[in-house]
C-alpha cells in the first residue's frame, strides 16, 4: 500500500509501521470517507467548527461553570503549538505524550500537538512510573506535556532525555504561562492524511503493552462513520462521560465526536457514578459516554421511578443519549435503565486497535442483549480459528474491517490480530439471522469445565438479574478433575449477608436461569471488583488470584 508523502521530519513512526501485507482491507465506502491527501485532523476539528459557527460558540465546560469558546480553544492550542515548536524544539513526526485528569487544558494539549504536526500519546493519569517507563521506551518519547499534579510519577520514570513540561502550575515556566504571550494564530503542519497522529496504547493487561497507530484520516472517520451515522449528534448537544482521554473511547467521546459537529463537552476530573448524576442534572448534558458498570450503579441512586423521561431524584430530561462500551452491557441492565429513564443505551464494541466503536444500533434499531449491527462504512462476520465464516446462530471469532485498521508499533502480534485482510478482535461472537451481533465472550474468557463450554459473561448476566447481586465477574479456576469449574467472585448489595446461605441463594438462583453445568461451583464475595478507570472488568486479575486461570 504506498503513503502519501509524509511531512514528518523525525520518521520513527513510519518507518514502524507494518508491512503493508500485514494491514487489514481498509474500506472507504461512504462519500463521507474520501478524505484529500493532505489533512491535519487537529485543524479540521479545532479551526473548521469556525467557518461554520461563531467564535463564542461553547466549546469546553467545567463543573464551575467556567465555559471555553472555539474561538478561546484555537488561541491556546495555536499558543501550545507555539511553544512545542518554537521554545521546545518538537518537529514534526516527535512523540509527545500528554498526562493528566480530563480537562480543557489537556485538550488544548492534545490538538496542538496535532497541529504541530507531532505523534501524540496519552496515557492515564493512574499509570506509574514503570508503566510509563516502558511506554516511553517503545514509542521513544521525547517530549511530555504534564498537568502539574501527576508530573512525580512521570519525574520518577526516569526516561532518557525526556523533556517534561508542566501545566497548571504557578513555576514562571509553566506551558500555560509560556502560551499566553504567544501569538494566537497557528498554521497547522501540512500532513498527510496517513501520516501517523498518535500512538494509543493497549491496557497491557497480558505482557508488553503494543502500541497502536492512528493516523490523521483515522480519527475523523471514527466521527465519520460511528457518531455521524450511529449517535447522531447535534450542534447543542452537551456531551459528558466517566472514561479519561488516555481511553480512546474517551477520546471520542469527550473531544472528537463533538467537536466534529461544533458542539460542546463537559469535562469531569471526577466521573464516578456518583458525580455523573448531578453533573448530568445541572450542567443539562444531552449526550452520556460511560460503561456499562456505572448505568448499573446510577440505577441505585434513581430510587424512583421517572414521572416523565426524567427520574424523580434528578432532572435528566435534557439526556437523549447514552452510550456503553468497554466491556459487555447486560440485557437486564439495558431494561432497567429504559424503564427508569425512558431511553434507550446505544451498545457498542470497539477496540483501541481499531480507535472506537465498530458495532452498534441506536433508537428503534436496538436490541436490547445484543451488541448491534456492523456500524456504516464497517462490515463484519463471525469466523473459525481457521478463517472460514461460520453459520449465523455459532459461535465464533469476530472479523472486522472497515476505514481503520489495526497497526501495531513494530510488534510481532500484529499478524495475530489481523489475519487474511480481517482484524481479529479476540471476541467470541454468534450473528443471528437479522445480523446482530450476540456477544459470548472474550476468547479468553471461555470456561471449559468437564469438556463443556460455558462464556462467563452469560453466567455474569444471570448473577446480575438477582436483586441482592450489584456486581459479578465469573472466571474458570483450575480443577485437576473436570479441567476447570466456574468460579464467581460477587459484590452484593449493602446489608446482604457474606454468608455459605447467601451462596447456596444465589446458585440455586442461577440454576434457575441457567443449566446446571454452568451454575458456580464458587462463590466469593468481594467488596470491589478490579475495574480500569472506565469502568471495565479486569479479569486477568481475579484469574491471578489462587490458582484461577
């Protein structure tokens, strides 16, 4: 596949890529999809919203009510462009990795990069010093961009010639006070649409984080297929949600998708369930990115049922949309938020590999216990491990592909996630008849106990629908006679008793919805379950745990 001239002058990243007979098929389908050559996804999504709308547009909100025009917005990211290119020395095609809770500062950060025409690379905010050690060791980092409150751990990685430059800080030589006597006009790099724009990482939740690479068209077309065809968004929406800009589902969610279409999001430092609420009330947001984990315990807090679309406890009648990602939403969890709040979850899968949602259905198209459809401009088909399409209505591998492929940074697992011109995505996956997708499970996490195959997430499903249970997470333990035997670990709700008749009431439960062989074999109650801060499971954990695998 032959690239559009780069206009990188530090060529890492490209010359990282994969071979080109290691991509994917990528599909352009859509009108929409033809982008030009040239193309700078910092200028189309902080400078274009400005030919369409006024400069004191909203753009960015705080809790405090403290509210970023676009046209406050360009300045300081032309201001931030600035300093990376003329104090700093960043050229383009340098790795510059950014740090911080979600605020508008980060954004401003993460688009001049862009607009400098550099690779940017966000982490967490959690992530320590080892962590981002190796983080900046595969991606050879040379710059950082750091609020001023998570720099320690940064300091502490003790990266090679790593340049770190504080924000929100009161040092004479903080970035905010360095932009602000910079000119507020900055002409953006000219790149390539597929010259690499940033560099998000995997979890690395089994061995060495991989490195996925994005380039400039690839995180328009997330807006461009996803938000556009699936969420629909409008220029008033105010959009919110709990996943960090290290997430790429927060990413879009909170910076790409609104500012596509010149509407606003509000940015929450704190985005536990229990700021969500009243965040949601007071500030009127319209639009809601979250996992499935904190619609279940919103659900607690809306003690009451709605009077109209709106529950009685908070004022959520601006609310029109909710998105859930990131780990499986259980059909239980989809009917109890609709009949409380009267709308309707958009499920979705996406996967940092591919920058966002791939499958999903939105409003009459909804099928609440399946993930949806392939999204506009994707196709998908569920396959053997062999490559060959299996019958709707049997498990299988999900394959996907579309105008986003995955590109690992110079790692050998690339030709495990994309095999025949198909990204494999490492779900288990059934298509019925109509074409929704059913999610199973993840490859990995299919229990095989006496020669039966049991997903742990229906066996989750069926814990949940208890009315003690508020979160369950199954896994397979080790079992020298029957292979492996389900094991549960359960947090149930205040005033439950942790107790052997609590278990034998929640097996009989489950041997009430499910057959018996995939009914737990153990209980274990726990007071929290390991989740990232987007609210998914972390199951690798529970399976480190003993001798569960």
């Amino acid at each position: 596949m032959e690239l559009h001239p780069s206009a990188h002058a530090d060529t890492f990243s490209r010359d990282r890529l994969p071979p080109p007979e290691q991509w994917p098929e990528l599909l352009f389908e859509l009108p929409e999809l033809q982008y030009p050559a040239r193309l700078n996804c910092g200028a189309e999504l902080v400078d274009r919203p400005l030919e369409e709308f006024r400069a004191d547009r909203p753009a960015l909100r705080v809790p405090s009510g403290r509210v970023w025009s676009y046209g406050e917005l360009r300045e300081h990211t032309d201001q931030i462009a600035f300093v990376l290119t003329h104090d700093l020395g960043v050229v383009p095609g340098n790795r510059v990795l950014l740090r911080g809770p979600t605020t508008p500062w980060m954004v401003a950060c993460w688009l001049a990069v862009l607009k400098a025409g550099a690779v940017v690379v966000t982490v967490l905010a959690q992530q320590r010093a080892s962590e981002l050690a190796t983080i900046c060791e595969i991606a050879q980092v040379s710059h950082a961009l750091c609020d001023v409150r998570t720099v320690d751990d940064l300091a502490k990685a003790e990266v090679p010639g790593l340049r770190i430059t504080a924000f929100g800080g009161d040092a004479p030589d903080d970035l905010v006070r360095r932009a602000a006597i910079k000119p507020t006009r900055y002409d953006a790099v000219d790149t390539a649409s597929d010259d690499v724009a940033l560099i998000a990482f995997t979890s690395g939740t089994t061995g060495r984080p991989k490195g996925c690479m994005h380039f400039h068209r690839d995180v328009l077309a997330i807006a461009d297929t996803f938000s556009r065809h699936v969420l629909k968004p409008e220029p008033d929406d105010v959009f919110t949600g709990s996943p960090p800009l290290g997430f790429t589902f927060g990413l879009g969610g909170l910076v790409i998708f609104p500012l596509r279409v010149g509407a606003s999001a509000l940015l929450l430092e704190q985005s536990g369930p229990k700021q969500l609420l009243p965040a949601l009330a007071e500030h009127r947001v319209s639009v809601l990115f979250t996992a499935p984990t904190a619609y279940r315990l919103m659900l607690d807090e809306l003690t009451a049922p709605p009077a109209s679309s709106a529950a009685a406890s908070y004022d959520l009648s601006a609310l029109r949309r909710c998105v859930s990602a990131g780990e499986n939403l259980p059909a239980s969890t989809w009917q109890a938020w609709y009949e409380r709040t009267g709308l309707r979850i958009i499920n979705g899968i996406g996967a940092t590999e591919l920058l966002h949602i791939f499958i999903s259905a939105a409003d009459d198209e909804i099928r609440p216990g399946t993930t949806g459809r392939p999204v506009p401009g994707w196709h998908a088909c569920v396959v053997a491990a062999d490559g060959t399409e299996v019958p709707d209505g049997e498990p299988g591998l999900l394959a996907v592909r579309g105008p986003v492929g995955c590109r690992y940074l110079a790692d050998e697992r690339q030709q495990v996630y994309v095999r025949d011109g198909w990204n494999l995505t490492g779900d288990t996956y059934v298509r019925d008849a109509e074409g929704y997708f059913h999610y199973v499970a993840r490859a990995d996490d299919m229990i095989v106990s006496a020669g039966y195959n049991i997903a742990g997430p229906e066996v989750e499903e069926a814990l949940l629908r208890h009315p003690d249970v508020r979160e369950a997470a199954v896994v397979g333990r080790a079992d020298e006679l029957r292979g492996q035997v389900v094991t549960a670990y359960v947090v149930v709700r205040d005033g439950v008793p942790r107790s052997e008749e609590t278990v034998a009431l929640l097996r009989d439960f489950v041997k009430g919805e499910l057959v018996p062989y995939k009914c737990p074999r153990e209980i274990v109650f726990l007071e929290v379950l390991p989740r990232t801060p987007t609210g998914k499971l972390q199951r690798f954990r529970l399976r480190s745990a003993g001798n569960v695998q």
